[in-house]
DNA sequence: TTTTATGGTTGATAAAGTCAACAATATGTC
DNA sequence: GACATATTGTTGACTTTATCAACCATAAAA
C-alpha cells in the first residue's frame, strides 16, 4: 500500500539540487575547475582508506563506467594515485595524494560554508534529526 | 563561521541519487519514456494551476533554457497546453490536458511505491520530521 | 518617445549518467 | 590441473541534465 503524498519527493528533488549547485558555484568561485562529481570521489577515498574502484561504485551507487572516468581524471590531475591492489590483480588501491588531500581541505571549507547557509535555519538538534534519518533511509 | 561536518551534504547526494534513480527506473518499467525532468514538471505544473514558464523557472530553480526545451516536449506529446497569458503577452498559461493528468496520476503511483521503500524505514512521525526540516531549510 | 528590463526560444556546449563490449583476473566445478 | 563462470576495470557510444549566450517580442521605467 503506497504512502499518502508526502511531498518528500518534491522535497528532496528541490533541497538536493539547491545544495549541490550552490555548492559547485562556490567550488568554482574558489578558483577550481573540479566536476561535481569529482568533488564527491574525493569526499568518498578520503573518507575509505584502502578503497578501490569497486567501494567507490558500491558506496555512490553510480555507474563503474563513471567512477572510473573520473578516477582516470582525478589520477591526470595528480590528486590520487592507484597501487596494485595486494590481493587482487585485477584492481588498485587508492589514495589521495599531497595535493589531493590538501586540495579536499579547502573545498571542504568552500562546500561548509555553503552547507551552513541551509543548516543555519535548523537548530543543532534538528540537524543531527535530518541527517539521522535520512541515514536511516539509506541503511540496507 | 562554517559548521562541524555534520554529513549533511553526503546525506543529500546519497539519499537524493538513490531516490531519484529508483524513481526514474520504476516509471521506465511502466512503460513511459519521459525524462525524470518531464515528470518533475508535470508535478510542478499540477501542483500550480496558471502557471507560465516563468513561474516554472522560479519554482525549480532550473535554467529557463532548460524549462523551456521540457514543456516544448511535454506540448509536442500532447500533455499540456500552452495559451496566451491574459496579462502578459510575453507569456503561456500551462496546463496539464486530460492526458496529462490521467498519465501523471499513473506516474504518481509509480513514484510512490519507490518511495514508500524508503519511508518505510521511519514512523509516520519521523517522516513528517524530515519533510518539515527539508522545507524549512528551503524557505527562503 | 526612448531606454532598460523581462519572458521565452533556440544555439552551442559541458557535466552527469547508462548500457555494452571486452580483456584480465578470480572463483567454482570436475 | 583444465575448463567454465563470475568479477573488476577500461573504453566506446550514446542519453539526460544543465548552463551560458544571443536574440526577439513585450513590458516597464525614464
């Protein structure tokens, strides 16, 4: 029996798309040419060590086609590296680079500025709610 | 001064692809070929009566080039109209034909069979939480 | 009346996303 | 060990979403 109409579609399609385009301007605006999506790649390896293609495809959800696009893109611009995975030959480890690393920094300082233009009409407890239960949502 | 990393911005992108990818893929299989966008529209223009482009533009947060190549779609498969604006001659009233209606009706159900999924994981209680916090940080 | 602003259309292009094909490696079966 | 099947990652090819620019018609301001 499906739910009443919630609005929690329409809900999430507008908040999402706001967050993330504010987001990317102000990336922008700080003088990097990073996708968006390149951004997240990067949120997610500093966020898994010893990941590899396949986390990176289970924990986004995306396309491998992508991830591996991107990673390729990230490597040429010499803010990751990718080792030999020691137990398996048909993949390799990743890791942020130097750069990567302090790159990521200062995006994340851009991107939480941003965030608190959104959280700032919430009080603490009702953030730590929003995201607690949205990470309900998502758990299997 | 920036928040603590709350998440907030992960949680969105997580949970924002997720619904909106099983969303997409639940009104494939039944049978439509519209673009997510042309659904999201559709929504908009039911949920508005009288609106214009315009309205549409401000409503999303999209790019009028983009609000306008949907709604010429959406017009060429005959689920909606466009008259002239009685106040306005530089503008379209839109409105969803019988068509239209009928097929957004069927896409709703879709929709919120998908959602559902994801509901069902919070109270009735915690899903009006969510949705009332999302909107907050959307008032303008 | 003239200038400036706005709404909508189209051109052109970029970013995000998906499915397919394939090679290399891993795993399972006998 | 040999062979069949499955998995991982790369690339091709294409679709969907998104953005900026240019322009015309109309509206609003000066």
């Amino acid at each position: 029996m499906p739910v009443e109409n919630t609005g929690f579609s329409d809900l999430l399609w507008q908040l999402a798309f706001q967050v993330r385009s504010r987001c990317q301007r102000a990336v922008a605006e700080s003088g990097f040419t990073l996708y968006g999506m390149h951004v997240r790649l990067l949120h997610l390896i500093a966020a898994e060590p010893f990941c590899r293609a396949q986390t990176l495809v289970e924990t986004s959800g995306r396309d491998k086609a992508q991830i591996a696009r991107l990673l390729k893109d990230l490597q040429a611009q010499g803010l990751l590296t990718r080792a030999p995975h020691p137990e398996d030959g048909r993949s390799r480890v990743i890791t942020l680079t130097a750069e990567g690393n302090e790159l990521l920094a200062t995006v994340r300082a851009a991107e939480q500025a941003v965030e608190s233009e959104f959280l700032a009409k919430l009080s603490e407890r009702e953030v730590e709610t929003f995201v607690r239960l949205g990470r309900k949502m998502l758990a299997p």
